[in-house]
C-alpha cells in the first residue's frame, strides 16, 4: 500500500474536523504512518453546505454504504452516529467486504459492540474507536494496549462533558439545575433535547464500553446501572463543599467479589481527590492497576479538534498495520464474569432529608438505620427552625446498597419526612 | 510463533518486577498478547541472591551479552542501566542480531538514541522505551500513537519523581533542601549521590527523549538546558505560595521561533495549572496538541510494579507484530530543526534579591531592569529592617533570558545587593 484511502460517512464538525485535520498536518501524519493518509471519498445529507473545509476533488456518496464497496476506500470511517440505521448498516457492510473501520460511536460500539467485534475478527480488519469514549484523550490505547500487562480492578471516568459542566457551574454559581441546563442550552454546550446527556446515556455507553475493555469481557450496556444529574441540587451541593466532596457524574467499572460492577451516577468525591479537580468540559479517566497504581488522564472529551485526533490516531495505527482485538483479547477468550446489581453495591452514602424541625425526628431516622444494620460516620443539621422544614445530611460507613434502600423507604414513611430522601453515593477516588 | 520468549539482563527491583508481574498475570498477558509471554533466560551479576521471584527453569547467562545470541531468546529486555559499557552493547548485539529490544534505560536512549534507532530500523526490529520515560505512565504510547496526528507545540512535565518529593516537603513543612534531601536518602527515596537525580540530569534525559518524539526529530541530549533544585530554598517556595506559584522541577520542550527549546529547571507554575497539583513522587506530563488541546496523564514514575508494568506493555506489542519508528517516523524524515540556546528563551521570571534595606536600593535595581528593557508585573517586599539585609522579590512582565542575565550580573554589583540573585523561570502551565 503506497497510500491509506479515507472515506469518510457523516460530514458534520467531527467529520469536518478530520477532514481538515488530514490536510492540515497532512505532510507530518504521511511521515508518522509512513504513508500519506488522503480522504477520497465523502458522504453527507446536504452537498450544497458549507463546512469550511474543502472537499475538491472527492467522490461523493448519496448512500454512505456505497463507501463500503468503493474500489477506492481503503478504510471507513463512520460520523454518522446512531446505534442503529445508516451508522450500523455502513459499519457492518465495511467489515463484510474487508475495510477496516473507524467510528466516534459510542452507542453503536457499547450496544452491538459484541457482533461487531466478532465481525471484525472474522473478517480481519480493524475496528477503531478512540474516539468513542473521552475524546481527544488517548484513553482506549492507554487501557488497551499502555496498561495490558495489569488486572486493572476500577476504571473511573468522567465521561460526559454538558454534565461536569453543568456541575461546575452548579457549584461555581450557586444556581440550580434547570437554571444551569437552560444556560448551558443558550450557549449551546447542551442539546435542546438534553436527556442523553443529563440522563447519564452517553456516558452509560462509554463506561460500557471501558468496562468490556479493562475487564476483557463482552460489552453489556444492559448491564450499566443508569443514574443523571437532573435530581442534584444546589443545597446538596453546598452540603458536598461543606463535607469536604465534590459531587461528579461519574462512570465507575469495578471488581467486585460476585463479579463486576458498572454504574454511572452523581457521586460524591473527596476535594483532594484527582477527580474532583477536574471542572467544565473537561472529560478524565483513573484508573487502578496492579502493577502500575493509578493512572489518570485528562483532556478534551468533545469537540471537532479533539475527536478528530482520536480518529486520526486510529487512521495512522491502521496504516502502520497495527490490529489488535476489539475488546483486547480474541473474542473466544472473553470474560464470563457476570455483571452484579447496583443492589449489591457496597459503599458510603450521603442522605439528605428535609425533616419538619420537631422533637424526635432524629431518634426516629438514626433507630431505623440501625435496624437496618447502617452506621453512621456524620450528621450535619443548621440551626433550628422548630415546626419548619430543616434539612438533616447524615453520611453513613460503608454499607450495603440494598440495606440503605430498604432503611430509606421507611425513613420516607416518617410523618415528619418532607421530600424524597436524597441518596448520593460517596467514591474513595 | 507460539509463545513471545523473553530474556531479561538485569534483576535488581525492576528486573524482578517484571519477572513477577509475567508471572502473576500470565493468563491475563497471554490472553492481550494473543500468545504467552515467557521468561526463558535471565543474566544478572549475583546468581546467589534472594530476589523474591522464582527464577527455576530459567537459563542463566553470567554475561548479559550471550542473551543476544540465545536462540531460545526472542526478545531481550535490557534493565542494566546507564549509557555506556554492558548495557549500550547488550543493546547492539541483540538489534544487530535481529532480536527486539525493550529497555527502560533513559540515559542509553538519550545519548545514543539515534544510532540505535537507525540501527533497529535496518534490523527492522523493535526498540521499545515505554519504560524509560514517567515509568508506568503511558506517555511514550500516548505522544507517539494516541496524539500521533497533532503538531504538538508543547510538552511540559514532572518527569524525576526524587525532586518532586523532595520539593513537595519542602513546601509542606516549611525545610530546606538539604535537610529534606537527607530525610528523603534516610527513607531511601533519594540515593546516597543523589546528583543524578537533584541536579537535573535524569529528568533531562527523559525531556531529550520526549522532544525526539514529539518533535520528530534526533534525540539531542547535548542540546537541553539542565539545572537541578539544589539552589531552591525555603524563602523562595514561601514566595512562590505567597505569589500564587508552586515551584517544580519541570521539563519543556517546546516550539519556538528559531527552532526547538529544550530545557530542565526550577519553576513557578501557577497554583492552578495541572503540574502545580502533582505532588510527591508521581510524575505527570502535559501535551499541547494543535486539534486535541491539552492532555495530561498522571501516574508512578519509578519503582518496580509502574516501570514493569511499562516493559511488559512494549512485550505485548511486540507480541501483536507492532513496529513503530522510535522516534515516530522513519530515520530519514526526522526533522532537522534547530536546537534553540535558553538565552534566547521568552519568559516571565521570579527575581529575589537580598538587599540590605537602604534608601535608593529598589531604584538602582528598577532602573538596571529598565535599561535592559525588563518590565515588572509586580514587587514583594516585607516590612522594613533599616541598615539590615532583606528579601525583595521581583516578578516580569514576559521578556528575553539574554536581557535579564545581562541585567542581573549588574544588579549583582551594586554595592547594597548581598548575594547572587535567585532567578527562577515562571511557565503558564
């Protein structure tokens, strides 16, 4: 091979983005994948828009799956998006006829992640997607391939850039969610239809994603326990600060001793903690190795420049004839480890309650956690406001998800309990 | 092949690291490898001391050097350390005898980095150096690979985990540096002749060794500027903290207008900038991309488990069929750009002074610092001891090394100034 022949499917700022990235540094990426790496072939909704890059001289496809089959491509790479329609049919007819592929899609990779990997296997081709999870930060070959030798036991990330920003400024201004997300709306760092953001989805398919990788496994989205950051407030904010924690969506795979655990939710972390440090869109990564410790990486989870970095990345590795597996390993070998319940989560927990200030009320709430064999660390009241509602935090020991869950049902059955306790988990790290 | 054999000269506290970390996760290695990676032979000074690790089974070669002619040998890992003697021609013979190399050897790779480079490429074999740079860290798989499509206009990083500790205590318990130092050689953190390490050295091999990469050009040792923290004191990390800085031993390189700086010294970064978080013994380093932004990766930078861990990654590449250029593109391409001079560098800088408190002083130096074209961003001073010797601190606005050099040998002179002028460079992040 003399050139790497790029077509590219999905033409919007990423793909604009790796467009112009191949022309730009395109004299220092033929030297570093020791060949030229030249988009011949395009495919876009709308030929007459301008993207600010230009795209003389391509051959365009009304059908991106003509790219599939085009004599003239010698690698796909999928913009489109979606975990199903044009983006999977595009992938998979690639692999069939031999083209390797390179895809930002994280919900395609974290919901048919399985099939395609083991389509790609039989065919022999590469199935690339930095670019899916974290951006511009080198965060799969880091894990993959920089960290192989380690059992890595905890992965965790944050993964969704609209949701740490939203958080950040939560903290920073002191204003609520709804306020925030509408802020945030106008500036155009979240989508006017914002649930797979806030709602946790795009980061439950990226964790889904690491956690097959890192623990060598089949990928199981189903599996993720799913919680956003709609519920999170700025008094439990203010509580966090005061408690010395951070609260972060977080994306966390961990070993657990039935299995591993994968969850996505607002947690608390310490303030001294590497992710706690980390604000705005930033996306990050920890994780823990046997041998090596903790690695952590940080950078830009979005964005046009970012995410064509992680797609040029993979381009060069497939020009210089690299190809290892999918999920790290022959699809045979995988994992069967089973994916254990958020039930079965083990952990501290932060609890507010909003609590009519009258005598008896803490009796009431501390007895039921003690029958539920709860312990608890701290206990933070303001004031008094007799006959008003107070709220009352109380930060348990580690403790069980189930047992906690089944002391807060009755603590929401006390008389005196205003609102739906608030639960949010406490991480170490 | 079958199984990837491998023989390791060396088994101080790495080379039994890595023995062990193949031991323990040799399932796991097999499985990412796509086949087992095996210790089949080992050479080291003393057959007779307890390392820990079993070494039954293993052929034992009194000198290192037959490793490269071991026909049971596929890959030779070389943990001899330092630049000359065994290690450069154990290194030689097995790239001259066709075998791949994977060494964690700093000193070897900056030095002679480039022979042995073109001599790997003619051999069309592997020299693998993840090791050498930021131990468990990824970087080198990270800048090489992962950011492979940016220009990269930046690297700044923490690269000598000793310094780092030892200026991390200083700034904690308020010490010297060389009381610090000989608690840090007491706890066995700091080597009995710790001027490897706490003049520079060590960080500037791995800088010379990182600027090859990023910039894609000859590693050129010779060429970076080096200066240790002896010179740090306890007056000057009090100023730092009180102006906002955390002093740290950093190594840059980065693009100029005249060609490449490469240099390794002191330096006050602002509290808030990544580098200024990293403390005690991990290393970090920062990448300035021109589409992924910046990336920033934290981990151990030395001891067995992190910089093993880094040997095993490059033994499992090697294993996949990975061959990637050194110093990330073919010999003949790298870049010829010039080395740029520190006199020619562009900075702000921290200037403290001692001075005995007379009138007229602070005039003299303003006025030198005016002639030399040196404006100032701020002044520090506190209250008055008259006729005694105070500290005056003063920071620049951005101006050239040469000018301030010029302008610091005369305010040396004056009669009122009482010693040398602590000059340390201040960096944006």
């Amino acid at each position: 091979m003399t050139s790497l022949r790029v077509g590219i499917a999905g033409l919007g700022t990423v793909g604009a983005g790796v467009v112009r990235l191949l022309q730009d540094n395109a004299e220092l990426i033929a030297m570093r994948a020791g060949m030229p790496v030249l988009v011949t072939a395009v495919s876009a909704r709308d030929r007459g828009l301008d993207r600010g890059v230009s795209l003389a001289g391509l051959r365009w496809h009304d059908d991106a799956r003509a790219l599939a089959s085009d004599a003239d491509v010698d690698v796909v790479v999928e913009l489109i998006g979606g975990a199903e329609g044009l983006a999977k049919s595009l992938v998979e007819l690639s692999i069939a006829a031999g083209k390797p592929v390179v895809t930002a899609n994280k919900a395609l990779l974290a919901i048919h992640g399985t099939a395609l990997a083991q389509a790609a296997e039989e065919s022999g081709v590469v199935l690339g997607f930095e670019a899916a999870v974290a951006g511009g930060i080198p965060v799969i070959k880091a894990l993959r391939e920089g960290l192989a030798g380690n059992r890595i036991s905890r992965v965790a990330g944050i993964l969704n850039g609209t949701c740490n920003y939203i958080l950040t400024v939560m903290r920073v201004e002191g204003k609520d969610f709804a306020e925030v997300l509408a802020d945030a709306q106008a500036l155009g760092y979240a989508e006017a239809d914002p649930s797979f953001d806030v709602d946790g989805v795009d980061a439950a398919h990226k964790l889904a994603i690491l956690a097959a990788l890192v623990f060598g496994r089949k990928v199981d989205f189903e599996a993720v326990h799913v919680e956003g950051i709609r519920r999170i407030n700025a008094l439990d904010i203010s509580f966090a600060e005061e408690l010395g924690y951070r609260i972060k969506l977080l994306g966390i795979a961990q070993e657990a001793e039935a299995g591993v655990e994968m969850r996505v939710h607002p947690a608390m972390v310490p303030k001294a903690a590497l992710l706690a440090s980390v604000d705005g869109v930033f996306n990050a990564v920890l994780a823990q190795g046997d041998f090596v410790g903790q690695v952590f990486l940080q950078g830009r989870g979005a964005g046009a420049g970012p995410t064509a970095s992680a797609v040029v990345a993979d381009l060069i590795d497939i020009a210089r004839g690299s190809n290892i597996p999918v999920w790290g390993a022959a699809g045979g070998l995988l994992s069967a480890s089973p994916a254990v319940p958020i039930s079965q989560h083990h952990g501290a927990y932060f609890l507010r309650l909003m609590v009519v200030d009258q005598p008896g009320v803490l009796a009431d709430v501390t007895a039921i956690l003690r029958d539920h064999g709860v312990s608890l660390e701290s206990m933070l009241q303001h004031g008094r406001k007799p006959g008003e509602a107070v709220p009352i935090v109380l930060v348990t020991h580690e403790t069980n998800e189930a047992a906690i869950e089944k002391a807060i049902a009755r603590i929401a059955m006390l008389e005196a309990v205003l609102e739906t306790p608030a639960l949010i988990r406490i991480e170490p790290s």
